[in-house]
C-alpha cells in the first residue's frame, strides 16, 4: 500500500480523522535498522493522548502508540464485493432482525431494544441503527434498565467492516466496561446459484409449521423449547421450515429454516445429526429451501455463522457464500450472561 509522496514515508492522518477508515504502518520494534513494520487497516475510532485505537474488519480493537507510527492515510470504505448481491449493512441487520423477530421490542429513537425471554442474543439485543434520541450514557442506563426489568443481561448487537457499520459505537462500549462475548459473519450470496445444485433434494419435506419433531433436532430448544423460542423461530415474513426425516423414527437426519423477503432469502437453523455428517444433507436442505424461495421471487440469499464455526464457513463457501461483514454481541459490565 502506497504510503509515499515524492519516495518518503508519510503520517497523513490526525485525530480529526477519527471516524474514517485509515492504513497506518507501524514499526514493531526500535527504531533501528532491520526494525519491523506491519500494517493496520480499519476505523480509526480514538486518538488521545498518544494513542491511536483502530479497530479492525473484524471488530479487533488495536491500540497505536502514536510514537511508532511510520506512515498513515485514510483509505475509501471497503469496495463492493464482486460476488454476491449489492447490499449494505444497515439493511442486511434489519432484514435479519425481521427474520428473527423478537417477542417484544421498543425503539429507543433508532436504536430498537428486544427481548424474547432469553432465547439467543439475537432476539434479546440492542439493534443500534442510527441515534437513539438521547446522549450515550443516558440510552445505555436505560438499555441496561429495561433489560433488568425483564431480568435479562443487556446485550447490544454491533455490526463492523462494512461502510455503515458501528466501529465508534464498539469503542465507546469497550471504553465503558462492556464486554464483547460472541463474533459472528454476515455471508452473502446469489441464491440462483444455491437452487441450481447438484443435491438430492426427493427425501426433504417443505411446511409452513413448526412442529415438534423439527424442535427436537434443533440445538438450542433444549428440553421443551420455550414459547419464546416457538414464537421466534416462526416469526418473519414467509417462513419455511425444512426437515430430513430419520430412518426408523425418532428426531429428523437435519433440519433447516428459510425466511423470504423480498429480495433476500435468509438461512438458519441448517443442523445435521452428527452421524449423518458429510453426506450432503445440508446441501439438500438448502437447495430445497433455495427452490422454494426462488418461487416466492428472491434472487439473493444471507445466513449468519459464528466465527469459530470452521465446519460451517467450509460448508456455505462452497455454496458460494462470502463475508460481507460482522457483527458482535457487547454485554454490559457486572451483568449476569446466563
């Protein structure tokens, strides 16, 4: 990356600059000869007192001296993928938050807070696109009082490494005492493509229900899932359920869910029993619901994975799926998480 104006090294940021996306070059260690350097690219989201915060695409804070830096600049928002539909982050999180619609929710100017009696973060979280009406210490006592009054910890769900995204806001929680516990990937994909596959799709059942026998497959609905959880999972616009079943009875070989919307297809819940991993169940599962959503006219599809779900990332890239950007669950410092 080209850091030079007439063959020399340049700092060509300042704290004014906080807010933008920048690359700086580092030394990693004393300044003498042989010294290593190493890049950082991201938001520049604080620059006090010497130090630089920049935090990375995927919502890595890294702290600068500033007395190492050797060079910097500020640099466009990340290009529009070259695969995949067009789309923002703002409207995937609301297209998401549709598809996993919380028991109760109420706005706090744009920020929308949502609860769903402890079933996944997701449904019990802060959505915080846009201004919530009031200065940040006062909307966070009051995310974290209406949680109380539901005795949930106070969650809030911050999206980073795309242009729209929340970088500042991630800064603030983590300079307050927040506590960021789970990373999960925004994927994207066409969804023509998912439904043209070469899967075995005669053994899978498409119904608009929830009933038990997906329940009992599904890895969260320990025991008798709750009727937040029943609620939740058959929340959204037009909403498929898809189910393999089992040879000789008992809970379905996989599972899968699908919510059209508009444009978008959204997948969850794609769960295989482990002994009948690596059969291509889970390509079945979505190519149908592909189909399916193909009818309804979307073209376009996203699911939602947790970074350190290897197996999964193996899976959707090929399909076609590629990160369009993270997002992150923040819980308020001294809250119990449950």
């Amino acid at each position: 990356m080209d850091f030079t104006t007439g063959g020399r090294l340049e700092v060509r940021i300042t704290p004014d600059d906080v807010g933008k996306r920048v690359s700086v070059r580092l030394v990693t260690e004393d300044r003498e000869p042989g010294a290593t350097f190493t890049d950082v690219v991201g938001v520049l989201t604080s620059w006090t007192e010497g130090t630089l915060s920049i935090t990375r695409r995927t919502g890595e804070p890294v702290r600068i001296a500033e007395s190492s830096l050797v060079a910097g600049k500020v640099v466009p928002a990340a290009p529009a993928r070259r695969r995949g539909p067009a789309a923002s982050a703002p409207e995937l999180d609301r297209v998401a938050a549709r598809a996993w619609p919380p028991v109760t929710g109420e706005p706090l100017g744009e920020w929308t807070l949502r609860a769903s009696g402890g079933f996944t973060r997701r449904a019990n979280s802060v959505l915080p696109l846009g201004d919530p009406g009031m200065g940040l210490d006062a909307a966070l006592r009051r995310v974290i009082e209406w949680y109380a009054v539901r005795e949930l910890p106070a969650y809030i769900q911050v999206s980073t490494g795309a242009e729209g995204t929340q970088e500042l806001l991630a800064a603030e929680l983590e300079s307050r005492g927040w506590i960021r516990e789970v990373s999960s990937r925004m994927e994207i994909a066409a969804l023509a493509p998912i439904g043209d596959l070469d899967a075995d799709t005669s053994a899978v059942t498409l119904s608009r229900q929830l009933d038990d026998a997906w329940l009992t497959r599904y890895q969260r609905s320990s025991g008798e899932p709750s009727p937040e959880a029943r609620s939740v999972l058959s929340g959204g616009p037009s909403v498929w359920f898809a189910t393999i079943a089992a040879e000789g009875g008992g809970a379905p070989a996989a599972i899968g869910r699908c919510v059209v919307d508009g444009r978008w297809a959204g997948f969850t819940a794609v769960e295989v029993a482990p002994e009948r991993r690596r059969q291509g169940l889970a390509r079945a599962v979505m190519t149908a619901l592909a189909r399916k959503a193909l009818d309804e006219g979307a073209s376009a599809a996203y699911l939602q994975v947790e970074t350190d779900n290897g197996g999964a990332h193996a899976l959707y890239e090929g399909m076609g799926f590629t990160v369009h950007h993270g997002y992150h669950h923040w819980r308020a410092s001294g809250e119990d998480p449950r």
